[in-house]
C-alpha cells in the first residue's frame, strides 16, 4: 500500500471521528439554545414587554386592542365636540332649533300685541286692552287671541276699532279676521267690549 492510500484514510477516519465527537456537545448546545430562547419567549419576553397603562399591566397584544379601543373614543369624542362647538351638525340640536322656530312667533307676536294693547287708549286714561287667551297654530300659521276692552265707558268699541287698525298696520299681519263689535255692561254700569281676534301670519 502506497505512502498517499495511508494518508488519505487517516484524514477521512479523522474526519469522521471529529464528526461523531462533536455530534452529541452540538446537539445538547442546539438543546440547551432552543430551551434558552423558548423559556425567554415564553417568561422573560413578557416580563419586559409588558408595562402599566391606565393601572393595568398590559403586553403588547392588550397594547394594540387598548390603542383600537382609545382611537374609537377619541373618534367619538371629537365628534361630540363637534357637535357642540359646530351645533347645527347635531341633528339633536337641529330638531331643538327648529322647534323654537316654530314656537318663537308665539313669543314674538305675543310681545308685540301686548304693546299695541298697552299702546291704545283714551288720552291719559289708564290701560284699555286687556289680552286673556293666546294660542297659536303653527300648521295653520294663525295666531287667535281673545280679550276686552274695558276703562273707557261707552266708547269700548271705539277703542276697540282703534286696535284692530293698529294691528292691522302690523308687518307680521297679512290677513286679521274682525271681531264682532259689542258693548257690554257689567253689574256695576260699566261698560266693557268683548273680542275674539285671528290673525294671519305672513
């Protein structure tokens, strides 16, 4: 057998005890690396990540929901602000607004006859108008009121007359239905005249 057989089988019987030697030191390190990084995923990892928010201890799972969930309060908290800083966004605010649409001609016309009623009299003679019943019909756009015109002895429907063309004389009166002109007298001789007036809004 030649010098170079000798030698080639010396490296390949070398090769291969190194090979069978080193086998079981790698594979108990691959071991011994495996279980390191399995006990670090499943105990160290969470005890690092894991942080306190809001006086709970959350990981990063929990973190993303919370951060979902606080994204869709803060959505719902700007709409709100919203809401209240741009009130007519709100359709809340705009069934409130557009109700005392509706009622604010009561309140108006109301005001604005009870000064005709205080306005009208007889010289310096004390107040003449008295008003008793207001209602208005939005539906029908009307307002009717109701009262008397008393202070003034006989000259009740004169006065009364005279609060009819004043009303009449009125921007927000496109129609007034007259009333009936009478002259009552009470037990006491005073006289006193009754009414019953609608007006028609524009």
């Amino acid at each position: 057998m030649s010098d170079s057989t000798k030698t080639n089988k010396r490296q390949s019987h070398s090769f291969g005890a190194i090979a069978k030697r080193g086998a079981l030191p790698l594979f108990i390190f691959s071991a011994v690396l495996l279980g390191t990084l399995t006990f670090s995923w499943l105990s160290l990892l969470p005890e690092l990540t894991t942080v306190e928010v809001a006086g709970e201890m959350r990981d990063a799972k929990s973190l993303q929901s919370y951060h979902a969930s606080l994204t869709a309060q803060i959505s719902d908290a700007q709409e709100q602000r919203n809401a209240l800083i741009l009130p007519m966004e709100g359709t809340q605010f705009r069934a409130l607004t557009e109700l005392k649409h509706m009622q604010f001609p009561l309140f108006t016309l109301q005001t604005e006859i009870e000064k005709v009623a205080t306005r009208v009299r007889v010289e310096d003679e004390k107040r003449a108008v008295y008003l008793s019943v207001l209602q208005y019909s939005p539906e029908e756009n009307t307002v009717d009121f109701s009262g008397s015109v008393r202070n003034v002895g006989p000259r009740s429907m004169t006065v009364l007359a005279q609060f009819v063309e004043e009303l009449r004389s009125m921007d927000f009166v496109a129609d007034l239905v007259s009333p009936s002109f009478t002259r009552n007298q009470n037990e006491d001789g005073s006289f006193y005249s009754p009414f019953h007036i609608q007006i028609t809004l524009p």
